[in-house]
C-alpha cells in the first residue's frame, strides 16, 4: 500500500527531461507508425464526483486507432518494424475468442501487407459466434486456428513450429508472442510514458497514481521501464485482471532482463504496485456486481470498458476509492487500454435496462 507521502514528488518537466528522453532514445529499437498518438488525457469530471474520492483522469489509449485501438497497437508497432526488418510476409500470435491483441495483429498486417495467422484459444463450451474481436479477427483477413486450453500452455512451442511450416512454404514468418509482450513490445509503453510525463506535468496537485489492468506483463513492463528512465518516480499500480500479483511481477521481470541482455541497459529500479485482490472468478469471468461498476463508468465517462480488462480494473479504482486508499484532491490515471469490441461481445442482460419489445413483436 503506498503512504501519503508517496505521492509528493517533484513535478517532471518538459525542459528537464530532454536529457533523459534523448537517452530512452537511444535505448529505442526501430518503430513502424500505426497508432494515432498522442493520446489525449482527459479529466473525468463525473466520475470523480460521483464516486466521492481522488480526481480521476483518463489516459486514452481507447482511442489509439478503431480496429487498432487499444494498448495492443502501441507494442506492435515495434514488432512489425521488426517483422519487415526480417524479410517476414507473415506473423504468428496468439490470444483468447475475443483478444484484443489478435485483433489488433490482424488488422496492423492487413494495413501493412502481411498475412496473419491467429492461434486462438478456445475453452471447452465456449461458442464460437461471430462477434466482437472474434468477428474482425476475420474481417481483418488472419487465418485463425483454434487450440485447446492443453495446447494453450504450449503456445510458444507451436507459434515456432507453425513459423518453420510457413517458412517451408515461402513465407517467412515472424512470430508475436502473447500480447506483444517482451523486450520488443514494452518500447510503445515506454514511448507511451514520454506522452503520459508531459500530459501529467499540466495537471494540477500532486503526481497522479498511474492505475492500468495488467495481464501479459507488456504495458506494464513499458510504464515502469518509461518512468524509470524519466527518473519520474511515479506510484504506479498494475492491477491484475486474472493472474496472481506474484506472476505478473515475474512477467514484468522477465521482460526487463530480456531488454537489459538485448540493450545492456541497466534494470529499473522504480518500484511497482502488483495488485490482485479485484480478479473475481479469474480471466473473463465477471459479477453482476462489477459489470454494474463498468457500466456506471461506462455512463459517467462517455467510454466503453470491456469487462475482461479495463472493467476489471476501474472496478479495483472503484472499490480502492470506497475502501478510503485515496483522499480527495489525490489524482488517479485510469489508463484506459481499450477493448471496447470485446465488450460489444459481451452479454449485458440484467445489467442494462433493454426496451420493452414492440407492440405485435415476438
Ligand atoms: C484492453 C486491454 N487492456 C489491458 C491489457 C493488459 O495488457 P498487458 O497484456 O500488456 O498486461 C490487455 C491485454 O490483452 C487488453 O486487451
């Protein structure tokens, strides 16, 4: 839990952390362009009204692009340059039905010319209808191959083996791994940070906390990463959406030995919230309860939270607020990172009131 005290620190500024941006500079890998950035931060005038405690802004990254929207387009950029670089024509990921990251994939290679294949996990039961990120995996032109939660766990191993088949047919292929997130992917959040430093030293009061949903590692790994060499020693919070707090701080870890071996750059030494007491029934799984939250968000933001990741952690915000983890003047940036096709997916009965049916209808 962070102190009062934690949130008092010197304002970052433009001037200031020129030096500090040409050294992440030089730490960059090449990039290809395909969100729309910046992104803007905007205050949430109602929601912090009504839930009565820090004033809320959004980071938002729902807005990076309509099919790339979300965090996802941010780590691909520098996967694609890389997948170019490497005289690929195709790549290789991996996701749940309705992955944002996917989709995102599928779409960043139609704009640019790649073939996509998409191994999607498919739990047993689990309908395949033709919806949300499920849908525009298609309409984006992947190939999409289902697995099985058995094959799931061995995804690295047949993203490789599918790469060398398409390598045997003629098409080189580059593969993404899960949510864009390594050493490669983790420079669109640490690009990212640069947009946040300079959004954040307009705001008036203290540093904010930076509140993300956190899952594969990806964006969390860039945030801290950014910050740290914005020497910015910003309280950031990575709230889990399915995995123990444990696991996605070795997640985080991971990526940064990896980007330390490929850079020799030093390790962050900024330190990370994980928390992960707002998971419910795990990955996917959502209350009554929370989709309330998300929807009450939802209606007080003029925003779409998905209820697999942003609706997970704004409902974490929410009940952190109730729980009295902030005071009232504090600021909180809800990164918003999108996933709003997936909630198109979702089923919302019970929740929202739906018209009553027409006169005659059935
Ligand atoms: C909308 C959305 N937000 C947050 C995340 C979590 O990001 P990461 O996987 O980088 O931890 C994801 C991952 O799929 C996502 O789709």
């Amino acid at each position: 839990m962070l102190g009062r005290d934690a949130f008092i620190h010197p304002r970052p500024t433009l001037v200031s952390n020129a030096r500090l941006v040409r050294l992440i500079c030089m730490e960059l890998p090449a990039r290809t362009p395909l969100a729309l950035l910046p992104t803007p931060l905007v205050f949430c005038e109602r929601l912090s009204e009504a839930w009565g405690g820090p004033r809320i802004w959004m980071k938002r990254d729902d807005l990076t692009g309509f099919e790339l929207s979300g965090n996802k387009v941010r780590k691909l950029e520098f996967h694609f340059a890389a997948a170019a670089a490497a005289g690929a024509d195709t790549v290789i990921t991996c996701g749940a039905l309705q992955s944002n990251h996917s989709r995102a994939t599928a779409f960043a290679a139609a704009r640019l010319g790649f073939r996509s294949i998409l191994l999607l996990r498919r739990n047993p039961g689990e309908q395949l209808r033709l919806i949300g990120n499920y849908l525009l995996h298609h309409l984006g032109g992947a190939e999409v191959r289902l697995i099985t939660p058995e094959e799931w766990e061995q995804r690295d191993l047949l993203m490789a083996e599918v790469a060398a088949a398409e390598a045997a047919n003629g098409h080189p292929a580059w593969v993404i791994p899960e949510g864009a997130s390594d050493a490669l992917g983790m420079w669109g959040f640490v690009l990212a940070t640069r947009e946040l430093a300079d959004q954040i030293a307009q705001i008036p009061g203290d540093l904010p906390v930076v509140w993300h949903a956190a899952s594969s590692g990806g964006t969390t790994a860039g945030i801290g990463w950014g910050f740290d060499r914005l020497a910015v020693d910003i309280p950031i919070v990575a709230c889990s959406i399915g995995d123990p707090a444990g696991t996605i701080r070795e997640k985080v870890d991971a990526i940064w030995s990896e980007a330390g071996a490929a850079t020799g750059a030093k390790q962050p030494e900024i330190s990370i919230e994980y928390i992960d007491n707002h998971v419910g029934g795990g990955y996917g799984r959502v209350t009554t309860e929370e989709l309330t939250i998300q929807t009450e968000a939802s209606s007080l933001t003029g925003t779409i939270l998905d209820p697999t990741y942003t609706g997970k952690a704004i409902v974490g915000l929410r009940r952190e607020i109730s729980s009295g983890r902030f005071s009232r003047g504090d600021n909180v940036v809800f990164w918003h990172t999108g996933g709003g096709f997936a909630a198109l997916a979702h089923d919302f009965t019970g929740i929202v009131a739906a018209a009553p049916p027409a006169a005659g209808s059935d």
